[in-house]
C-alpha cells in the first residue's frame, strides 16, 4: 500500500480530498493533518510514498514542512506544494525541478494533475 501524507489547515478541503482518495484509490492509505507540528511528527515517525503540502499555514508554513521532510531524506519529486495562489506567484516561489508539483487547489486542471499522480500511485501499489 502506497502512503500519502496531506498537510493542510483548510479541514474541509482536507477531508474533502481524504474521502475522494479513499473512494477512488483504495490501495492508497491517506493520513491528514490540520496541524503542520503534527505533520513533523507523522514524518519522523514513518516513511511517506507522496507529501502534499499546503504553502500557507499558521505556525509554520509548508516551505518549512517541505525543508524538514528533505532533511529527512524524503525524495523532492515525491512532493507536492498546494496553495490558493495562482500558478505563477507559486512557480517563483518553487521553480521547476524544486519538488513534484506546485498546484493551486481550487483550480480544477490542477485538480486533474493530483489525480493523475494518485492514479500513477494506485498503478504501483497494485504491481503494475
């Protein structure tokens, strides 16, 4: 089973995308956090296939999750940087080659890129 690790203050939005996962891709496991100190902890604890991270949170914002998950060891292509912002405010703050994908989570032709990586992991995690 692929793991996915989804840090984002917006509770609605986050469970939102918990339950499309797990409807859509059952062979992926999706913990969340509300809490970005949370999130630090669930990636020490154990090893996560995918991190989607919000960029605007309070207490500590996903720049420094994304830093702290790359100082464990945590591969940047297997990041994910969400924001409300627009595409370009976010590729300038993470150009090309930063991490996986930079995606504004309200826009639906980005929603249509984290489903086609959920689907590439769902892919993998069945042996294909």
């Amino acid at each position: 089973m692929r793991k996915i690790l989804i840090v984002d203050d917006d509770a609605p939005f986050l469970d939102a995308l918990r339950e499309q996962i797990r409807s859509l891709y059952p062979l992926l496991a999706v913990v969340t956090c509300t809490d970005p100190v949370q999130a630090l902890a669930v990636l020490k604890q154990e090893p996560v296939d995918l991190l989607l991270v919000d960029l605007e949170m309070p207490v500590m914002d996903g720049t420094k999750i994304f830093n702290f998950a790359v100082s464990l060891g945590m591969d940047k292509n297997r990041i994910v940087i969400l924001s409300g912002r627009d595409s370009d405010y976010l590729h300038e703050q993470f150009p090309m080659g930063t991490c996986l994908a930079v995606l504004n989570k309200y826009e639906a032709k980005q929603k249509a890129v984290l489903d086609m990586i959920f689907s590439s992991m769902q892919r993998k995690a069945a042996g294909g």
